[in-house]
C-alpha cells in the first residue's frame, strides 16, 4: 500500500508539473495570438489610411492633369504645334 500510495503521489507530482508547463504554454500562445492580432489590426488600419492616401493622390493628379491640359489648349501661342513659340526675326 505504500509504495502503490508512493508511486500515486510521484505521478500526481509529475501530472501537476505537466500541467504547469501546460498552463505557461497556453498562456504564452494566447500572448502571442494576442500580439499578433494587434499587429494584423495595425496593418488593417495602415493599408485603409495608404488606400485613401492613394486615392487621394490619384485625384490632385488627375485635377492637375485637367488643369495641365486646359491651360495648354487655351494658351493662343502655338506656332504650328511648336510651344513656345520661335521669336520673330525681322
């Protein structure tokens, strides 16, 4: 009886070693799985603001485009497809 009582006692020892080796290793998961959702939210948060910088972007271009192009149909001096124009020689 005493060494069945001996032999309980050291597999209840390791079991419960076991299981706190165990707990630390879920913890540490849930840490990283915690952190790894911060950075995934980061990134999410990163590529929304570039996505609306970009479009941004993409409109002060094409709004400058227009403008380019307006100012270089009205501008009256074009001498046959020439800009600027070649000076007057007299």
């Amino acid at each position: 009886a005493q060494a069945s009582a001996a032999e309980l006692s050291a597999q209840n020892d390791k079991v419960e070693h076991e299981n706190k080796i165990l707990k630390r290793a879920v913890t540490i998961q849930q840490e990283r799985q915690n952190q790894m959702s911060s950075e995934l939210e980061a990134a999410r948060r990163f590529r929304v603001e570039a996505e609306d910088r970009i479009r941004r972007l993409e409109q002060v271009n094409l709004t400058l485009q227009y403008q380019l192009q307006a100012a270089n149909s009205s501008s009256g001096n074009d001498f046959m497809g020439f800009s600027p124009r070649p000076p007057d020689v007299y």
